[in-house]
C-alpha cells in the first residue's frame, strides 16, 4: 500500500470519527507566524535521509557538525557588562568561576552610539546599560587576568564595531597574543540597527565600508574572529514572527555577502567568519524548526545564489539568546521556566552558543544570583537532560519536518520580495521591513490584550505581589569616575601624536583604505573612541532615518 493510499485510508477510518467524536477546543490552531498546525503530524515524504541530510553535511539541515555536542557542548556565553570596566570585570571572572565558557560584552549606549563618557550627550547613561568604554586603558581594566588566547569573547558592538575590536587586538598585543590566536564575534551588523535596534551612527555607504574593512582585515590577520554577528535577535525583539527573523536576518546577510564581493573580496575567504545571532521565544515547535530552516536556507543561498564552493562556507553557524521580551515583571520567577524552555529549543534546534536570561531583567540588571541561576540553566540542560547525547533528536518527527519546511517556504517569499524591492537596503529606505515588522508585533499586541494570547502572570492567573528579589544597582558616581579617568589619560598622552593621527584618519576616511591598521595605531595611542568616530562623522555625515518611517 502506498504511503497516499494509507493515509487516506487512516483520514477516513480513524481520524473522522474521531473529529466528530471529539470537538477542538477552538476551531483553529497557528504558530504565532500564522502557520497551521495540523491536529495530528503525518508523514509527507518517504525519503526522510535524502531530504534531511547528515548533520555536518550539505544542507546542514541536521547541524553544522557531525558530532555536535557529542563532540563538545555549545558555548554558555552570559551576557554582562555594566558600570565601569572594573565592576564588569569582577563579574567576567565570577562567571568563568561558575563554569561559563566565552565571555560576551554589553557595552553602555554612550559607547554603542560612538561617544565617551566625557561627552555632554553621554550623561546620565554611562555604565547604565552596560559598560562603559572610551579608551583602550578601559579595555585593559575590562580584561584584566583574562587570557585572550584562552576564551573566546563575543562583543555586542555595531556602528563603532571596527573601533572596539582594534582595541581589543591591542590589549591582545599587550598581552603577548598574537591576532592570529583570537577567537570571538563582534556583533558589526548595522542594517539591523536601521530596522530595530537605532544605535546607527553613520549613513549605509560608509558604514558597509567599515563592515566589509573588518572582513578583509581579519580574513589576513585574525582569522578564528567572527567578523560579524548577522542578527535576527533584535529584529524578533522588536516584534516580528519566527518566519520574519529567518526571512530579513538572512536578507541581511546576502546584502553583506554583496558588498564584501563588490568590494573585491572572494566570497570563499570571507564567508567562514560570518555568524549568525537569534532569538528564543516560547513556542516551543517553531523555534526549534526555525533554527533548522535558516541553516538549510543559508547553504543553499551560499551554494545556488553566491557559487561558494568550500563548504564552511555553507554553513549558518549561530548564537541564541533567549528572548527578553517574552520576559515579565510579575512573578519573575516564572522567567526561569520560560528561560528553560527557551533554552531547550535553542539546544534542540543546533545553536552553537546561547545565552540564557536571568529571571529579572524585566525589573533591572541581572544580579550574581540570578546571573548564576541562568547559567545553572544550561549546565542542567546539558548535563542531566540527556537531550545532547544524540544528534538532532527531534528530526523526522512529522510536525518539525512540517513546520521546517513552511517556515523555509514563507521565508524565501519574503526574500523574493525583498529581491524585486533591490534588497535588504532599499527595502529598508522604503520602511517595508519595518512595516512588517510594525505589523506583527500589534498582532500579537492585540491578542494579548483580547487573551487569545495567554501571558501566564500578565492576562490571566495574576496574584497580589510584592516583588522581594535583590536589585542591582549601578552608582551613579561612576560617570565622574569615568571623566576623571578621560582627563587624566589627555594630560598624559603625546598631543603631536594624537593631532597628527587625527589628521591620517580624516584623510583616510576621504579615501578607500582599509581602516582597520590605522584603528589599531590610534587606540595604541590612547585616541579615544569618541574621538576616533568625531572625525568619522565630521567626514561621512549621520545617519538620519526617512521622516515618515
């Protein structure tokens, strides 16, 4: 009998009788990206193997790697930083104590925005988001007893992202590490910042210029680096469906792939560096199958679309955090289940690092002991689950391969779109990503508010609470403490030096060299980073967003 003909057969037989037997509790039911879930999966293909592939193989659909954790976990890499670069530090090392194993940066919005802590526009936000870094003298206190050749350190940067990272090789220098041995990301991804995320600085032209500038660099000199972290996570963040992340994330990344060939640079030794960053989210099924379609997507636009013949090339290698927005203020300790079950899916779904939130950062900054329990999170999931004994456990279940394959299919329709509109960029410029995204996030507005959407804690089973969890709590003499540091590094440094530096950059900048040296000589300098983008934007202008966006 054939695999139609039995499932007729079992349609007719079994499942008709048992619908009008047995009534859904509501007529129909979606993932939040509107895709329908079928009251029961079913087989839909005979040849499971030819359409999956082996993990480690093309189309990766299975993994990137052919052991995966067998071989080794995920990276646990927690995102911190906050106050000054002492008080991060502290906590960098209390968390390698506590068994992570890569480090991740969250900088203050002075310093994500191009500005020291010194700068009228900077205060009252310096240390409050995360640290505060104007200097490499801050960067060598943020690294402090932290080997660089040891771990592996993921910085969320994006506009000044070149600038950071060349303070980075720098310490690495004083540290007695070569480039070569350097392994991390930086985040680098700035249409993003355009759609969701707004800490942009300069317009798209220059700043593609910078991103591409760090792949060609870094392809020469330090080529363990993740020249870029191409992010759906903010784009989720800001609203969009499951289908939307994968769809514009990826859009991104062929625009960058572009530039990087426009620029003159062969796709098969740049495109091993790219990485990939997204969200978790509560919907246990979609994510899990999202993290596989985006991968099985990424090999095939690597292979069909750029003709990348290495297959390191074709491989969407990725970052997870799980999701802050599905984070509550009431009863914040439901965030640990969320957290866990987010966290499973990322598991499930092939990360190859991830983050997990601590229970109240919906309130304030994380504290040690949330931070701790986040971590304990991952370490639960990866010792005693049993779920990384095996590899891609959940493949050739029907309603994976199902929702693998619609989220594949509705997110090439988006990237077709975004193709006919001239790409990522124009699509940007025009606000039709931004739309889209505008879009679903009051969809599921609305469902929350008329409870089609239940939030536990928020829209149904509320208690009378009085929140009793320690708060963090960032002193706020920390933005003196910062001026004075800036003083007094301008009073010590070689003002000639500095001047003429200054003057190199603005002549490069007019040019079309690469950055990247110069970058590095002028932190080496003590040349700040608001001093580094000042003459940036007194050469390529800001970024100023279409009014009606």
């Amino acid at each position: 009998m054939s695999l139609e003909s039995e499932r007729k057969r079992w349609e007719e037989e079994v499942l008709k009788p048992l619908i009008s037997k047995y009534p859904e509790r509501r007529p129909e039911f979606f993932t939040p990206s509107q895709i329908p879930l079928p009251r029961l999966g079913l087989p839909f293909k005979c040849d499971y193997l030819k359409e999956l592939g082996f993990p480690g193989e093309y189309p990766f659909t299975r993994g990137v790697q052919p052991t995966m954790y067998r071989g080794r976990f995920w990276t646990m890499r927690q995102y911190a930083g906050y106050a000054t670069a002492e008080e991060s530090n502290r906590r960098y090392r209390y968390l390698l104590q506590q068994g992570q194993t890569g480090l991740s940066v969250a900088f203050d919005l002075p310093t994500q925005i191009g500005y020291d802590a010194d700068d009228p526009i900077a205060s009252g936000e310096v240390g409050k988001v995360g640290v505060s870094i104007s200097s490499l003298r801050d960067m060598e206190i943020l690294f402090n007893e932290i080997p660089l050749d040891k771990v592996s350190t993921s910085m969320t940067i994006n506009a000044p992202a070149a600038i950071l990272l060349a303070m980075y090789i720098a310490v690495a220098r004083r540290q007695g590490v070569e480039e070569k041995w350097l392994r991390g990301t930086i985040q680098n991804d700035i249409l993003k910042e355009y759609v969701a995320r707004g800490t942009y600085i300069f317009p798209p032209a220059p700043s593609m210029r910078l991103i591409t500038d760090v792949f060609q660099y870094c392809g020469k000199n330090v080529p363990r680096w993740n020249t870029i972290s191409i992010s759906g996570y903010h784009i989720r963040e800001a609203g969009s469906t499951a289908v939307q992340e994968v769809a514009f994330t990826l859009a991104d990344a062929i625009a960058y792939v572009q530039a990087a060939i426009q620029a003159g640079l062969e796709v098969d030794r740049f495109a091993d560096q790219l990485s990939f960053f997204f969200a978790a989210h509560n919907n246990f099924l979609e994510e899990i199958a999202k993290f596989r379609a985006a991968r099985r997507m990424w090999a095939r636009i690597m292979r069909e679309r750029f003709h990348a013949q290495d297959p390191k090339s074709w491989m969407l290698r990725f970052h997870t955090q799980t999701g802050g927005s599905t984070l509550t203020a009431q009863q914040p300790e439901n965030n640990i289940v969320r957290v866990a079950i987010q966290a499973l899916a990322a598991v499930l779904g092939g990360t190859q690092s991830l983050h997990t939130n601590s229970m109240d950062e919906a309130l304030w900054l994380p504290t040690e002991k949330s931070v701790r329990v986040a971590l304990r999170t991952q370490q639960i999931i990866a010792y005693e689950s049993g779920v990384a004994d095996t590899i891609d456990p959940l493949a050739g279940s029907y309603v994976i391969e199902y929702l693998t394959n619609e989220i594949e299919q509705r997110a090439c329709e988006y990237i077709q779109k975004i193709d006919a509109m001239g790409g990522a960029l124009a699509a940007i410029e025009s606000g039709y990503i931004q739309n889209e995204i505008q879009d679903a996030a009051y969809r599921y507005q609305k469902a929350v508010e008329s409870k089609e959407q239940i939030v536990v804690g928020v829209n149904a089973f509320q208690v009378e609470e009085k929140i009793e969890l320690e708060a963090l709590r960032v002193d706020p003499s920390i933005e003196q403490q910062q001026r004075q540091r800036l003083a007094e590094l301008r009073a010590g440094r070689d003002s000639a030096k500095v001047s003429e530096l200054l003057g190199q950059l603005e002549i490069a900048a007019k040019g079309n060299e690469n950055l990247m040296p110069l970058f590095i000589t002028m932190v080496e300098n003590d040349i700040t980073l608001g001093e580094i983008c000042g003459v940036l934007r007194k050469v390529w202008g800001e970024y100023v967003p279409p009014a009606w966006i």
